[in-house]
C-alpha cells in the first residue's frame, strides 16, 4: 500500500505526509520489539506497549480448561499427568482470598494464593508474599512424581525476583477435570488477571502454551504445535499493561467477528453493475436465515445476498437463487467466496451465476440482510470489491471490531457486537503432520500397485509400540505390509513373514524415524531399512523372499491393515514409488482440516481420512518444528490455509496493543513551596572550563524571583553561577569572586520580552550555559543568545558543598525553609554539569518515586531531593504520550494544534500533544487538562474547549480536521509531530517529522525528542 494520507488532513493545510527530503525525518522507532513490550528507540528512551489482551477471572468460577494435551489424557486420575515438566504464568490479583491461578485436578501441578502469600501442590508452606495489584510470572519445576524442583518468581512491576529452590511434595488429582486455569477441581477460583500460561519439557509430551491473546470469543489457542486449544468459561477478555504482547511479537491472524447476530457494516458499495468481483475470507458459525452480506427488496433487480438456507449456502441474484457449497463442508473453519458477473465460487467449488440487470439503490452491507433481522453469526477476515475494473473497498480485519480499508486508508466501524479475535501465531516454523489414534483412524491413498519394482519411504513418530501399529498396508495379508509389534519390526508378504521380530533397531516411543521397504518385481526380493530422522545412512533391518504379492485392485491404505493392528503416532511424510516413478507423495501441508490429503507427485492420488475416535481436529492437531516450515495460526487445525495476516518483524503490526511514547518520569518544583534538590559537587573557585545545562518546562510566569540551577555564595553574593528568571525573563547571574558581575538581567538574557517567555510554556525547553577559556556563553534550545568576556573571573568557592536545583543556595542548606520563593514552577527533565573535561553530574529524573536522584555520569554524585508541604509523591509524574492500538490510520501526528481567531480569546491558544481519551488523541494547553482539544462522544464532534465555554465541529475522524470552528476558531496544524512509514497495516518506521525546514529546528528536535522520544 502507498503512504496514505488521513482524511482528517485533507484541509486547507495542505498535505502534511511526505518529507520534501529524507534530512527532514529523523528516524525513531525502526526495529520491532523483541522482549514483546518494548520497542527500542534510536534517537531516546525505549517504547513500551500497553493495552495487551489477556483474561480477568471475576472469582465465580470463571476458568479455561484443557483436557488433552499431546495425546495425554489430563482428566486421568494421578498426580503426575504432566510428568516433569516446566510450567510459566503471568498473573495479577486484584482481591485477596484463598485462590488457583492453575491446577490438574485438585491439587496437582497447582499454584495458589492464601494469605496473601503463593503456595504450591497441596503444601502449607507460604513461599512468596504477593501484592493486589501487581503482575507477576511465575517460572515452576516439577518432577516427574509432580513435585516442585524449582520457583522462580518475577515481580514485573517492580522488576525483582525470588527464587526457592526447596524441594515441595506433589499433589493430588482427585477429580475428572484436567488441566485449569483460574480454577481447581472444586472450590478455589481466580479474582483478577491471568495471561502467557504454558506447560513446557513435558517428559510425557503433555506440552501446550496459551498466551491468551485473542480478545474475544471462547477458544484459547495452544501456540505449542500440540493442538491443545482451551474452552473459557466465564472468563472475560480484558487488557493489561507491562506484559509481553504474543500478536505483537510473534503474529497472528484477525477477524472480524459478530457476537450476538446483530452487527452490520455499511460498505458504502452500491452493486448496481453486473462488471463485479467480490471476495471474502470468512468462518461460518450461523443459523439458518443468516446472512454474510446481501440487499433485500421486494424488487427483483436489487436483490443481492449470500445467506446459510437450511442446509446450504445460498447466492440470491435478480435471475434468481443458487445453491453453492453445503454449511456442513464449510462450517466452522475459514474459507473463501469470489463471485464474478457469471460464477460464483465457494471452497473451490464454483456455480454458474448470472448477475445481469442487477441494479441496487442501497448500499450493500456485511453481516446482515440490510433489513435488520438475521445478522450472521460469523468472522470474516477480508472482504473487497472491484466494480467496473476499480478496486472501491479492500476490508481486512482490525482492532476492535473494525475493518481497516486498504483503499481509503482508514478505519470502517459498523454496528452491533463487533469484536476483532485475534488468533496467535506459532512463534517457530513448523510443518503439519497427522496423528492417527490407534483406534481407526486410516488414509486410503486411491492407487493400486500395478507389478513393479517398489520403494516406500514413510517418516513416522510412535505415540505405541505395543500391540500390532501398521505402518501401511496393501490387501491385508494375501497383499502386503509393514507394521511395529510390541517393541520389534514385521514386514509381511503374500500370507508369509518377510522380516519378523527385528530389533537391529528397536522402536521407541517418541522418537522419529525414516523407514524405507524395497521390492524387486523381477527377483520378489525384500529389503527392509530403518533410521532415526537425524541419522544420515539406512541401516537394514532385515531381508527375504517371497513370491509376488495378491493386489486385487485394492488400494495401498496407510494406518491398518485388515482393520485391524491401527497406527498409533505421527505420520510426518509418505512417498510410493514404483517402477522409478513417483507415484503417490505426501508432505500433509495442504488441505489442512479436511478429510482429504493432496498428491503432491501430481497423480491425482490424493488421499482420503477415515477418521477414528479423534476426528479431524485432532488428526490434525499437530504440527513439528522444521526450519524448512512456515509460521502459521494457532488454529491449524481447523483452517484450510494457515497464512498469518498479521506477522511479526514490524514496528507494530496491526496487533491490539497502544504504545507509550518516552518513557521517562519528570520532577515538579511549585511556586512559593518548599523543597528542592541538589548535587553533592563542591565548587571550586577558578577559571576552568564548564557547562551547565538544564531542560525544564515552565508552567507559569515567573514575575518573583526563581531560580533554576546554579550555585550561589552561602552567606555572600559573589562567585554565583546561577540560571533563573524574574519579571517573566530568564537570564543568567554570573558574579565573580571578585564582585564583578559578568553575566546579569542586562546581559545575560536567555529570553528577552514577556511573549517570547509565554511562548515557551508546556513546552521542553533547555539551557546552556558554557565557559570556554575566556568567554562565557549562554543559550536556549540550541541557539546562542548572548556572549560574554570573562578574563580571568573566577566563579565558584570552597563554602558550598552541593550544586542546588530549583534553588540557589541563599539562606543556608537546600532544605531551609527560609528559600520560600526562590523554589521555580517548573517540571525538570534534564541535569548536567561539566567541569573541565569530565562530566561531573547528571540526572534524567527517571526515578519516578523517592527522594534519590541516580548519577549517570558514572561519577556517583547522587542527587537528594527534599520534599514540601505537598510531598514527594506529587512532585514525580510521568511524561508518558499514549496512543490508540489503531496507529496504522494515521501518516503525521502534529505535535500541536494552534487555534486563531476565535472570538472566544480564552481558546487561542497553542495545544500539546497529551494522551487519548475516549479511545482518540487528545492535545491540551499548558498540562491543564480543563482547556483542550478532543473528541466528544456524546455530541460526535471534535471540541475546543476551557472552563468558559467550547467550539465544535462535527465529524467522528481520527484527528480534528485543519480549518473553521465554531466562533470563527480557525485550527492548524503545527509542522512537527510523528510519521509513520507503513506498509498495508504494518508499520516500518516511527520517526521524528518536520514539513517546513529542510532540518529541523533546534526547537522543533527539543519538541519531538519530548514528545516523540
């Protein structure tokens, strides 16, 4: 998709979208998150995400259960179902009680909370005290008895760990319930969050993984391969911040979905024109009457619809209605519909249409009948028009229940119960092979060996070596077969045992091996080979003779032989050949879910499933790590094609998640109230060089006397270096030991009227002052402002044993109250000071709580901060800018919106970018969020508004429009702010942006690194 342009900036401001050359953008964010929470920053500070899906367990029993796992059966009675293993979940509590974050029956493999305090199994012991309200990941090793080895606790709000290390007994199962989440056997549930749970190292291959992402619906899907989806019952979907995001990280696959049989979607699209393509990817879950789009009118010529009629699908055009596929071989798993002027095609079956006369006045619409009764019940992933040779609408699925238009490059919402589930990538490559039960599960391959030399090679897993396990078999025991019985290999022909009993390689369970038999037609000659996968050589098992096997025209069946002696374990891969030629080959990675299994030797001898006791889920239920694979969708195992929508590898992809910008914590200093901070640095009197610099964001005027940074003389006024402001002016006071005064409110200006100092409030704005030999300069944001001699003045003196910020030191120690005034009301961003050479100081306030300040010069000159009256808990706050999940809409962010003219003066103001509300961004005037800029719900308008009044303007878009307001408010666009490179919904590149310099402005940079990170 081409870089887009918002709607929204399509105003008299003109296009904000792509730089005039590539010095105007500053790249930011460009690589994707690989810890799944944090997108690393170039130009800054790191990137969190926030917003990540997850389930909330509301304590009435609300849990997801499993109750198979890798073939084992979890519902079994024993306290070791699991095995030894590895099992990891994430969790937050939000009431205190007696409760099961997850268990196997009652007690086994269990982790809970009592007394504030988690236990495990069925042991008393109170190991690690928990906080309400915290996430945590819990990291436990059990045994293979079901004991825990090992816990290892992580605080992931506060970043801390614990780790026991004692062994603990195991526990009890008890019951008929497998494994839970939220939930034990009876009694015991969850109140609060619980996300990224995954059994792991499962000696007994009871692997699964739910990172429990989807945010909607009642499957959580295993990403393990194992195929062990879970049933939620009662839990919720919710999000949380400060965990990783499995979509965001790894893929994953959207749809759209309607949940109650009341959603629809307006397109927009009249078909009025028989010259259509229509597509659609979706899964069926409806009723009969229910419609996946469609017009109705009494009028023949303006009826379009695609609905489920009893047993079928049905196409309704003006010349009449069409039976397409049936629900039941479309049902539940995601397909795909294209219908042209003259066919319609369903699940790669096509019906001859005809459209002609079609003629529509209404726009046709998703999910419903436009009449509203009979809304589907369904997902649908995609959905596109062309209509008379152009593309008019490409839907693909988005957050929250929205389609996202790769044609208009904007979001399309509908209405009714619209959710988006999202379904989770594997986070490895994989490649699908088939499962057969041991019960009476058999392929049948549809060819029958003619006479000739034969070679058949088969990769198979064991799930049993006991009793007879046939490999594949032809014509039962007239024909031939190959088979493993209680721990030993049989290859059989013409009612006769060619190889019996071999144990040169014993078959195990759980292992993989290449097995290879070869016939010579002409000599009935029999070799029988075996080898582990990873082995490079066969080695023989056994040979003999025997005269030409009976055919009978019967096909070669894989699984059984005579129905009997079934195949128990995987079949990752099948090849016949006879007489040199290819014949039947099968890889199992197409037509996944289905009951037929694709030739990919190109014969048309395609296979067909019988399934036994499992079904189809589960005879496709697992798929096996292979570097020469694919990443596909949890839900494999169900769906004919697995492609991910939404992969991994971008900045961000789509996924539900926002993001915090800058993340880094600020210090407040109030006007008239007491406390301050300072640095333990002695200031030695001389004539060295130095720097000092400050980013501070002023709130107010300054018209008392208020001091920033800067040592002053205790109990005199000479040797000062001191960067304050009084009178709504900042300027530098430089004193020399000597009395001179070398820098003053004369010549020492860093602003110069009281506009210019107005004009820097709510923004970031740094001071430096440096003295080079014999100059001492003074500049704001970069730029020079004044320049000064100082020959041979001395600054500084031995008295003063720290450097104070947001004071100047008269009157005594930092912490006098006697300072009163002197304290500035300003936010602190930054502090550094240089003496000679080496960086003596620094801070960037990212603490976010105490009264410690970290040097990161590597100095240890650790700054103190002393609190006031209003404590120190209101003097840290965050400068986190947050955005919506849906950043792909937007190509420019401005920084500021500026209003003019409007009649209303206490609204002309310039607006910062602060945080959303009401899911939309939201600017507001000098950090006071009662004057701003945002989007009112209630009345669908953007809003200018302060205590005093309001001016509107209608239009539910993304960003407010440039231009007229109400009052004669004209908006604009600042030319700064954020720029996203995206390609389809995926986004590249979060850079810094500037449309009216060839570089950015000093103030501009200071603007977007604050803004921007």
């Amino acid at each position: 998709m081409s870089l887009g342009l918002n709607q929204s900036l399509s105003s008299s401001g003109g296009n904000k979208l792509l730089p005039a050359i590539d010095s105007n953008l500053k790249s930011w964010c460009t690589a994707p998150t690989s810890d799944g929470k944090t997108l690393s920053n170039i130009q800054g500070t790191s990137v969190n995400l926030k917003n990540v899906n997850c389930l909330d367990f509301d304590g009435s029993g609300d849990r997801v259960e499993v109750d198979s796992a890798g073939g084992v059966d979890l519902t079994t009675d024993a306290a070791n179902n699991l095995g030894s293993c590895v099992i990891t979940a994430t969790f937050l509590q939000d009431l205190a009680g007696t409760q099961v974050i997850h268990s196997v029956g009652n007690s086994s493999y269990r982790l809970f909370t009592q007394n504030n305090f988690l236990k495990v199994n069925a042991v008393a012991t109170e190991l690690f005290a928990i906080e309400l309200n915290k996430v945590y990941r819990s990291t436990i090793t059990y045994a293979a008895n079901g004991g825990v080895t090992n816990f290892v606790l992580e605080n992931l709000t506060d970043g801390t760990t614990q780790t026991d290390s004692t062994t603990r007994d195991a526990g009890t199962h008890g019951g008929n319930n497998g494994w839970q989440i939220g939930a034990k056997e009876t009694g015991l549930v969850w109140r609060g969050k619980i996300s990224n749970v995954s059994v792991s190292n499962s000696s007994v291959g009871a692997n699964l993984h739910l990172p429990l992402v989807e945010g909607s619906g009642s499957v959580a899907y295993d990403v393990s391969g194992n195929g062990a989806n879970g049933n939620i019952v009662g839990a919720t979907w919710a999000t949380l911040d400060g965990i990783e995001s499995w979509n965001h990280q790894y893929g994953f696959t959207p749809a759209v979905r309607s949940t109650a049989n009341d959603g629809s979607v307006d397109t927009g699209v009249r078909i009025d024109s028989a010259n259509i393509v229509l597509k659609a990817r979706f899964l069926w879950r409806g009723d009969n009457q229910d419609y996946l789009f469609g017009i109705y009118n009494a009028t023949a010529s303006q009826r379009f619809l695609f609905y489920q009629n009893n047993t079928q699908m049905r196409l309704v055009t003006p010349n009449g209605g069409h039976d397409l596929e049936t629900v039941a071989c479309i049902q539940n798993k995601f397909v795909d519909l294209e219908i042209t002027s003259t066919s319609a095609t369903l699940n790669g079956v096509s019906t001859q249409i005809d459209l002609t006369g079609v003629s529509q006045t209404a726009d046709l619409r998703i999910f419903s009948n436009n009449v509203g009764t009979a809304n589907a019940n369904c997902d649908i992933q995609s959905f596109s028009i062309v209509k008379d040779g152009t593309l008019v609408i490409d839907y693909v699925s988005a957050q929250a229940g929205k389609f996202y238009d790769r044609v208009s490059n904007s979001l399309v919402s509908g209405t009714g119960s619209l959710v988006t589930n999202n379904i989770p990538a594997l986070n490895t490559k994989t490649k699908q092979v088939i499962d057969f039960d041991g019960v009476a599960d058999e392929v049948g391959t549809n060819y029958t060996p003619t006479g000739s030399d034969l070679v058949i090679d088969a990769r198979v897993k064991f799930d049993s070596v006991t009793s007879q396990r046939t490999l594949w078999s032809c014509n039962a025991n007239a024909g031939f077969w190959f088979r493993v019985e209680n721990g030993s290999w049989d290859l059989y022909s013409r009612n006769a045992f060619i190889v019996e009993n071999s144990t040169v390689i014993t078959p195990e369970v759980g292992k993989t091996y290449d097995t290879r038999v070869e016939y010579n037609y002409s000599t009935d000659d029999w070799i029988a080979r075996v080898k582990l996968s990873t082995d490079s050589t066969y080695t023989t098992i056994g040979t003999g003779n025997r005269l030409a096997p009976i055919i009978n025209f019967e096909p070669v069946l894989l699984g059984q032989k005579g129905s009997s002696g079934y195949f128990d374990g995987q079949y990752h891969s099948f090849k016949l050949t006879e007489g040199g030629v290819t014949q039947v080959e099968y890889d199992f990675q197409n037509d996944i879910g289905t009951e037929f299994i694709t030739d990919i030797s190109g014969n048309g001898n395609g296979g067909i499933i019988a399934g036994g006791s499992c079904g189809l889920g589960l005879f496709w239920g697992q798929r096996i790590p292979d570097s020469a694979g694919s990443i596909v969708s949890a839900n494999y195992a169900i769906e004919n094609g697995s492609t991910i929508i939404n992969p991994a590898g971008f900045v961000h992809n789509g996924s539900e998640c926002g993001v915090k910008l800058q993340k880094a914590t600020k210090l407040n200093f109030y006007d008239g109230v007491t406390g301050i901070a300072y640095a333990p640095v002695t200031l030695t009197a001389g004539t060295y060089d130095f720097e000092m610099e400050i980013t501070i964001t002023h709130r107010a005027d300054h018209e008392d006397y208020k001091s920033f940074f800067g040592g002053w003389n205790v109990g005199g006024t000479n040797g000062c270096v001191t960067i304050h402001a009084s009178n709504n002016m900042v300027y530098l006071i430089a004193k020399a030991t000597d009395g001179t005064v070398v820098a003053g409110s004369s010549n020492g200006r860093l602003t110069n009227t009281t506009a210019e100092f107005e004009g820097l409030f709510g923004i970031p704005t740094t001071y430096t002052v440096k003295r080079v030999g014999n100059t001492l300069k003074g500049f704001r944001d970069g730029v020079e402002k004044f320049s000064l001699d100082c020959t041979g003045k001395l600054f500084g003196n031995t008295f003063l044993n720290h450097y104070p910020i947001g004071y100047n030191g008269t009157g005594g120690t930092p912490d006098n109250s006697s300072v009163g005034t002197t304290v500035g009301d300003i936010t602190y961003h930054r502090v550094r000071y240089t003496e000679g050479t080496s960086r003596d100081f620094e801070y960037n306030f990212s603490e976010a709580s105490g009264n410690l300040l970290n040097d990161l010069s590597g100095n240890g000159n650790h700054g103190v901060v002393t609190s006031g009256a209003e404590g120190l808990v209101t003097r840290w706050s965050d400068s986190y800018i947050e955005y919506p999940a849906d950043l792909h809409q937007y190509s420019f962010i401005p920084a500021q919106l500026i209003v003019t003219n409007c009649t209303d003066t206490s609204l002309n103001h310039t607006y910062t970018i602060e945080d959303t509300q009401n899911g939309k961004l939201r600017w507001v005037f000098n950090g006071d969020a009662s004057t701003k800029i945002y989007f009112n719900t209630g009345s669908n308008r953007w809003t200018i508004q302060d205590s005093g009044g309001s001016v509107t303007k209608v239009g539910d878009t993304e960003l407010p429009a440039e231009g007229s307001y109400g009052n004669g408010a004209v908006l604009a666009y600042s030319n700064h702010g954020l720029f996203l490179s995206t390609t389809e919904i995926n986004i590249t590149k979060l850079a810094q942006y500037d449309t009216d310099e060839t570089t950015l402005t000093s103030t501009e940079k200071a603007l977007n690194e604050r803004y921007f990170g």
